[in-house]
C-alpha cells in the first residue's frame, strides 16, 4: 500500500500515520468528540415534541397542528360558543413546517420545539400568528433520529412518486420510510395547506445556506421574503433531484403550491440552523400580507441562483472525492477531483461542487455500506 508520511511537528512530536488510518482517526475523533455534541439535545427534543404532538394534534403521527380555535379551546381564553374571529373568507395560510426528513439532520428539532411552546402559551399583549396563520409542524422520520440516522431502511426524502406509494399502500413494498411517506402525503396533500418549508441540512460543511427547489415563480418568491438563504440551487421543473424518485417538496409542488428545501449548513444541533428558523419564522409572521400577488419584487431580496450542470454517479465501491471538499467548494474545468479504479475523475467544467459524499472506506479504500447515488454534483451560477 502505497504510505503517504505526515508530520506533526507543531505537537512536539511526529505522528505518522497511513493514508487509511488517517481516514479512521478523523471518523474517530469525530465519533468521540464532535457526534455527541451535535446529539447532545436529540432525544430530550424529541420527547418535548412528542409531548406536544399529545397536546395539539396533527392529523398524522408526529405532527402538531396549531389553530387558532383549536388553541382558543385549550386556553379557555375566548369563549368558543361565539366561534373562532376568523371568518371563512379570511382563512389563514396554512404553513407546513417539515423537519427530521432525514434523521441525522437534528439541527431544526429544538428550535421548533421552543416556536411551538411559544406559539402555544402567547406572552402577555403579542399578538398571536394564529391570528392570520395556521401551522403543522413534522418530524419525517423520529425514528432515524433516535438512531443518529439518515434513514432506517431506506432515503424518506426519495419515495414520494405517487406509483411508488401506491405500491407502498397495497403492500408490495413496504418499510418503515414507505409507510411515514404515506401518512406525510395524506398531511400535504390535504387541499388546506398553503405552503410548505422543508428544513434540511447537509452532510458535509457549507459555505453559506442554501434554498434548493424546482424552479417555480411562487416557491421563488417565498424564498426571497422569507430570506433563508441567499443562494437559490435550482433546476427545471421537467429535472428531478434525484432521477426516479420524487421529494416531499416535488410532490408539493406538482399541486401547483409553493414548497421550499432550506439547506442550514452542517447536520447537527447548531446556532446557525437555530437561527436561520427563527428568522425565516419571524419574517414569516411579520409579512404585511401573505397574497403574494400584491408583494411588490423590488421589496424582496435578491437570489444568486445556481444550476446543476452536471453530477457525477457513485458507479462502484471505488469512486473517491479527494479529501476537503466542502458545499461551495470551488473547482476548475479539467480539475482532478478524486479518483476510481478506471482512473482519475476531473472535473469537466468549472463551477462549485455540492454534495460531496464521503462514506466510510474499509482497508482497501473500497466505500462501506449502501452507496449514495451521486459522488459529487457540479453547479453554475445562472438560471436553469
Ligand atoms: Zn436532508
């Protein structure tokens, strides 16, 4: 095996190391150090938000639902036999909050939990959201994120293709991904809801956040106001995410409605994710108005928009990124990126790379576990 020696002279002393037992130091410093602080909070979250899930229904499991005649009735505040103060010609927007698509990405659990408790028990004269809003807020796989995992038996996020449920439904396949996707269905597909946001992160560091969506004019114009991020990574609305399958968010909006994927940086619990829910909620309850027909595009911040131009399969075991790529990471036309057992892997434009995928390697370098779909993707700033 070819030994490429590394020096650690800053330390005093030399520490040398193999290729592959660098990879197994850095998975474990990571396991030992890093994991159990960006899980420190999971399981604490998820018992509050099961809590609440007891206190304020959803129509699904794992899913709160707030209303303003529903919290009307719990309170005791109002005297209910005069119904709600919201007439059927003003029915609020329902917004649709997703979280726990996939179950490592921990990093909008506690800050939902604590808008939820707030919205639930009003600080003195604020007035409240429920006012000119309804809300459901879910967990899309609790029982990954019990596990510190992407997924149990298979990617949540990728099986939302009305046939594939389908199949799903009458039983000939089912795991535990298939059937929660038919119960988010039956949530999202409810002629109620209004907008979608589904809060991701990624598996590598980010340079910045990112909202990642088919384009669509609406979906478009939810982003720059809600100003979760300021890049937009977009593609036709005839391109999948992920060949074959289709996202929560697809599904959304093939029903004509708005839906938006919020990438918040590294998975894990972290102020960033934090903060960017607390902000996109905030905008979202101090909007003016929420017809966004009158909404005036001068008034909205501006998106820089990137395109995927090309994205690199993971054919084999073999297929390796180099290391250090981060979401964002710039790259050159020509650039070698990493490598297979055919040779080096360039790459053939010059842009920024997104979803670099570094699975855990055995001895011989050879990646472990189910393979991702994807090696790495290539984006260019422009309009798909
Ligand atoms: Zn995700």
């Amino acid at each position: 095996m070819k030994t490429e020696k590394m020096m650690w002279e800053g330390f005093g002393f030399p520490i040398i190391l193999d290729g592959v037992s660098w990879v197994t130091a850095l998975f474990v410093f990571l396991c030992c150090f890093l994991f159990p602080y960006a899980y420190a909070n999971v399981e604490k979250d998820l018992q509050d938000f099961y809590k609440l899930t007891e206190q304020y229904p959803a129509n699904i499991p794992w899913a709160v639902t707030l209303k303003k005649k529903v919290l009307d009735q719990k309170n005791k505040n109002v005297d209910v036999s005069k119904g709600s103060m919201i007439s059927d010609d003003q029915k609020p927007l329902h917004v649709v909050f997703g979280c726990l698509m996939h179950g490592d990405e921990v990093g909008c659990l506690n800050p939902l939990v604590k808008i939820i408790q707030q919205i639930a028990n009003p600080a003195g004269d604020v007035p409240s959201p429920l006012e000119r809003f309804s809300f459901t807020f879910f967990l899309g796989n609790p029982e990954a994120a019990k596990a510190h995992q992407r997924f149990v038996q298979e990617d949540l996020n990728r099986v939302f293709d009305p046939k594939r449920l389908a199949d799903s439904v009458c039983g000939k396949v089912v795991t535990s991904e298939s059937k929660r996707a038919e119960q988010i269905r039956h949530l999202l597909t409810d002629p109620d809801t209004d907008l979608f946001i589904d809060l991701h992160q990624t598996i590598e560091p980010s340079a910045q956040p990112f909202y990642i969506f088919r384009w669509d004019p609406q979906s478009v114009l939810w982003a720059r106001a809600l100003q979760g991020a300021k890049v937009l990574v977009t593609r036709n609305a005839e391109e999948s995410f992920s060949p074959g399958n289709l996202s929560a968010a697809e599904l959304f909006q093939d029903l004509g409605k708005p839906a938006l994927t919020l990438e918040m940086g590294q998975k894990g619990e972290s102020k960033e994710a934090a903060d960017i829910v607390k902000k996109i909620f905030s905008r979202l309850t101090h909007l003016s108005t929420v017809d966004t027909n009158v909404w005036k595009t001068r008034d909205l911040k501006s998106l820089q928009t990137f395109k995927r131009v090309y994205s690199q399969s993971f054919e084999d075991p073999s297929f390796q990124l180099k290391p250090g790529f981060q979401n964002f990471s710039s790259v050159r036309k020509g650039q070698i990126v990493g490598s297979s057992s055919k040779g080096s892997l360039h790459s053939p434009y010059d842009g920024v790379l997104l979803f670099p995928k570094y699975p855990p390697r055995d001895s011989k370098g050879q990646a472990q576990g189910p393979l991702p779909s994807q090696l790495f993707q290539i984006l260019q700033e422009g309009m798909p």
